[in-house]
C-alpha cells in the first residue's frame, strides 16, 4: 500500500472518530514495517482537524504553491495569533507556501502588537470621548493667543545617564551592550511646566523628600501662580487654564482646593490617556533621548542640562506640538475612544 493509499485510510479512521494513537497502531498491525510513522500519521490527522480533507501528496520543492488560502483563513479566524510556521504544522505543507498565501493570496501583512498603557473598557472610551471634546473646546479657544494661556504639566523619573540604543560598527560584535536600568539605578523625579510659548516650571524632587500634594503646591503650582501674575505673557491673558493628568496628587482636596483658592481654572484629563498628554507624546521622550550618552552628577546638572535643551525648542514646534495634541483629540473622538494611532 503506497502513502497515498495510507493517508486514505487515516481519512477514513479519522472520519470514524479515531485518533492518531489508535490509526497508528492499527497500520502497524496490518502493514507492520511498511507503515507510516506515528509523526506522519500525528500530522496528517492535525491537518484532516483543520478542515482540509485533501489526500494529495505533500508539496515538493520546485511544485507550485498549494492554494490553501481558505483553509489558513479559517485557522486565522480561530486562532488570529497564529504563526506561519504553525500554520504549515497543522496543514503538513512548508513555510513558504502559507506565506505565499498568507501575502500574495490573502494580502495580509504581519504586524507587531503595539504597547498600550490600559486595557480600556467601553465605559474609559466614552469618558475619553466626553473629555477629548471638552480638552478640544479648550484647545481651540487658546489657539487664538497661540496656546500661550494653557499650560500643560507633568512628572516623570529621569536618569542621570542614558545609553544611547544604535551606533554604526562594522559588526554586530564591535557594539557594547546597554545595561539595563535598575530600581537602584540613580534617577531623579522631574516635574515640568510649559505653554505654547515657554518653559513656565522645572523642578527636581531632592533626595529623600516625599512627592505628595504638600511639595506639589508649594514649589511647582506656587511658582506657576507667580508667572501667572509676574511673569512677561507678551499679550494680555484674560484668563491662564491648567492641564494636568488624574494623579493622586494632581486630584487631592488639598491640590483642589489651593487650584479653587487662586482661581486657576483645571481642564480635566480623561483617564488612562499618556497618548493625550504632550509631555507623554512628545516633552519626556524627547528630552531622554537628547540626554543619551551624557553623564551627569547631580539633579542641579539635570535641570541645567534640560532647560538647555528646552531653550532649543523654536516656538514654531512648541506650536506644532498643541496642533498634534488637537489632532490627537480629533482622532479619538472620530475612532471611538481608541488609543491614538499614529498616521
């Protein structure tokens, strides 16, 4: 009996509700060495399972490409994360023809799975909806003095060194490693401020004093008041609004109360959303990556080192920045309460 008359015959067991265990040793009993072996039988049985009932002999090099499209789209269907080299497991057919038909047939493409920071529920996409409009109002009434009035701020930890991530080498082997940042490796708490045209507050949270809402008022919403009332605006500002994530300490009583005190009106940001802050989508990343390969010694290093860099920054891509952030909204808005995807 040829192989073709033998995978017929697993067909046929296979149909009958058997499994490659019992098909093998019922073959072994009846063509003893001339059967085939368990793996064989093992995969022409997880192919039959797929939904291809097809006998035909397995591709060959130099045969033409099986089109097996149908049968990958019903594995995909069912299992979306499959690989192509599972795929071509479970069909006993080679990789390069389940890419083929996944690319040239199907037209698909693999992608990798993007990082996002929260598995947002349909309750998170409505509040970033509501929010994003609100945040949008807000935006588009500040474009008329050029965002000037709205100051964004957050906070983040910052090392005092940065490894740079590529270098041109003539070999792999000509390029160090990076050492992977540890708890204990030395970082600092940054807390910036800034508007549509300036820096307004940079502040370093010394060592071994605690970030509550007490260090919050005092050394970074005190000095935003004093620019507020002090400070050169260029243009008469009517009213100076405040954009801030749900932290703990940006939503304290005590963080509120001194914001309703001082009369400084607070947009709300919706929940979960670092890809609708500018210093998430652009300030923080930005700045670490301008500090690769410097090495500093000190917080005061730190914050000379990043005001240096922020002064850089012309007024015309602080402005592209609060258009981005419009766009940004919009792009929310219009997919539901999606994570923003870059175009």
């Amino acid at each position: 009996m040829d192989n073709r008359e033998q995978r017929i015959v697993i067909k046929y067991f296979f149909l009958k509700g058997w499994g490659y265990k019992k098909i093998t040793t019922e073959l072994t009993d009846t063509l003893e060495d001339d059967a085939l072996s368990m793996s064989t039988i093992q995969r022409w049985v997880n192919r039959f399972k797929s939904g291809d009932l097809s006998c035909n002999d397995l591709e060959r090099e130099g045969r033409p490409n099986l089109d097996i499209s149908d049968t990958i789209s019903a594995i995909l269907q069912d299992e979306p994360y499959s690989t192509a080299k599972s795929i071509a497991s479970r069909l006993c057919c080679s990789v390069p023809t389940v890419i083929f038909n996944l690319t040239d047939v199907l037209h698909l493409k693999r992608f990798i799975r993007r990082w996002v920071p929260h598995q947002l529920t349909p309750e998170n996409k409505i509040e970033r909806v509501e929010k994003s409009r609100a945040l949008l109002k807000t935006l588009y009434s500040c474009q008329e003095n050029n965002f000037i009035s709205l100051i964004t701020l957050d906070e983040s930890w910052f090392y005092f060194d940065y490894e740079t991530n590529a270098m041109y080498a003539p070999s792999i082997e000509k390029v160090p490693p990076r050492v992977l940042k540890k708890i204990g490796s030395k970082k600092c708490m940054i807390t910036i401020a800034f508007s549509g045209d300036r820096l307004i507050c940079i502040d370093a949270l010394p060592k071994g004093i605690k970030f509550n809402q007490e260090y919050f008022i005092t050394n970074i919403l005190d000095e935003i008041c004093q620019f507020i009332h002090h400070g050169d605006h260029n243009i008469r500002i009517k009213q100076f609004i405040l954009h801030m994530d749900n932290s703990r300490i940006h939503n304290g009583s005590k963080t509120s109360e001194f914001l309703s005190d001082h009369r400084l009106k607070r947009v709300d940001h919706p929940a979960y959303s670092p890809d609708l802050s500018p210093c998430d989508f652009w300030l923080f990343g930005r700045i670490k990556q301008l500090l690769e390969e410097k090495k500093l010694e000190s917080p005061e290093e730190l914050i000379s080192e990043i005001q240096s860099l922020f002064n850089e920054v012309t007024f015309e891509e602080l402005q592209s920045v609060f258009q981005e952030w419009i766009e940004r909204l919009n792009w929310v808005i219009s997919n539901n309460g999606e994570y923003y995807i870059k175009q």
